[in-house]
C-alpha cells in the first residue's frame, strides 16, 4: 500500500536550500509540543501535531517493511499501523477539508498570492501546519500575512515578522508583541519603519552594552 508524501522542492523559503523528505523542513519535535492548549490537563489536538504523528507512524511502516518478520506478524503489525495512519489523515480532514490537497497547493510552484489569501481565510485556527507554510511563503502578499500576525502560534508571528512581504503596519504591531521578542526581528527588516527600526536597534544596543563581559 503507498501513501503519498508531499515535495518539498516547490519553493524555498527566504533563502532556505530546501531539504528532502515528506516532513517540513523546518519542522522539530518541540513544534509537536509547542503553544500547549490545555483543556483539563490535555493538549489541543492541531494539525501539526497530527501530522506529526502521522509521519512518525509512517516511517514506523517503512522500518516494518524492510525488516525479515514472521508473515503473521508483519500482516498484523501493518494492519494495525494503517489503520492508526488512516486515522490520522480523517483527523486532519476533520481539521480542515481536503487537508492534504491544500498542503499541495501551498506547496506548487504555480502557488499564487490569491489563492494562499483564500486558503488563509478558509483555514481554522488549530490548523497550525498549513498557516505556518503559507506564513514562510515567499509569495504570501502584505493582506495574508497581515492576518497571520493575529494568529496564537509564535512560529508563524515570528515567520510574519521576518517576511520580506510584510508591511509597515504589520511589522509596527509585531514589534509590540508581549508574549514574545519579536521586536528583535521587526528590527531587522527591511520594511519596518526607520524610526521604529532606529528605536529598536538602539534597544537592542543597549541590551548588549548591559551584557556582562567575560
């Protein structure tokens, strides 16, 4: 039985060689743990954690099938792992229709801003994985990534705030962010503001002349 695997080759982000493998490039484990929504001590079910755990279980079948095992067991065994694969594919559908062809347009090279904005407004907010890609998207337009900044999860704010497509007033909000420093981005990009970027250097400045010197 195959699966398909999405290519990461379509497009590079700012920059960034493009790695091979069916996983984002960027994506770590901690990303699995990341903004921990807790209802009675549970974490929120987004869909980078599920598709985590899907690619987890995937290789978990590749290792099954290039190893000698009893028939019964193997049979067994890659029953069992399909069925907890198929399962995860239903949960991100159920997160956002047609999950995996909409990580397929994100990821073509014939992705226009157009439809990365209406992929941005159809999506949930628990689907993290998709609004993080479109989030690093070189052709993401001022208008998606405007909306992006709102959102609850600190990689795509942080994404947002390096984007060279991200506005002025963008950029100036981010700088303001109190739950993380991504001021120190906001800084650094070309689109900020001049005062705002003077201000935040010299911020930045100060921070390292009140360092300790070894």
């Amino acid at each position: 039985m195959s699966y398909s695997v999405h290519s990461m080759s379509a497009y590079v982000t700012f920059g960034e060689v493009p790695k091979g493998d069916w996983e984002h490039p960027n994506m770590r484990r901690s990303d699995l743990v990341q903004h921990k929504e807790k209802e009675n001590g549970r974490i929120g079910r987004t869909s980078q954690i599920v598709f985590g755990e899907r690619q987890h279980l995937l290789r978990v079948l590749d290792s099954l099938e290039g190893t000698q095992l009893p028939i019964a067991r193997m049979q067994q065994e890659r029953r069992t792992l399909e069925e907890l694969i198929h399962a995860r594919t239903r949960e991100l559908n159920q997160i956002n229709t047609a999950w995996d062809e909409k990580i397929g347009l994100v990821l073509s090279a014939e992705a226009k801003p157009e439809m990365l904005e209406k992929l941005t407004k159809q999506a949930p907010e628990e689907d993290f994985y998709l609004l993080r890609l479109i989030s690093e998207h070189p052709r993401a337009n001022a208008k998606t990534l405007a909306r992006l900044a709102k959102h609850p999860y600190g990689a795509i704010r942080e994404n947002v705030a390096r984007h060279p497509n991200a506005d002025a007033h963008t950029l100036s909000y981010l700088s303001r962010d109190k739950t993380q420093p991504l001021w120190y981005l906001v800084a650094f990009n070309p689109n900020t503001p001049s005062p705002l970027q003077r201000k935040l250097r010299d911020r930045l400045k100060r921070l390292g002349d009140n360092q300790p010197s070894n």
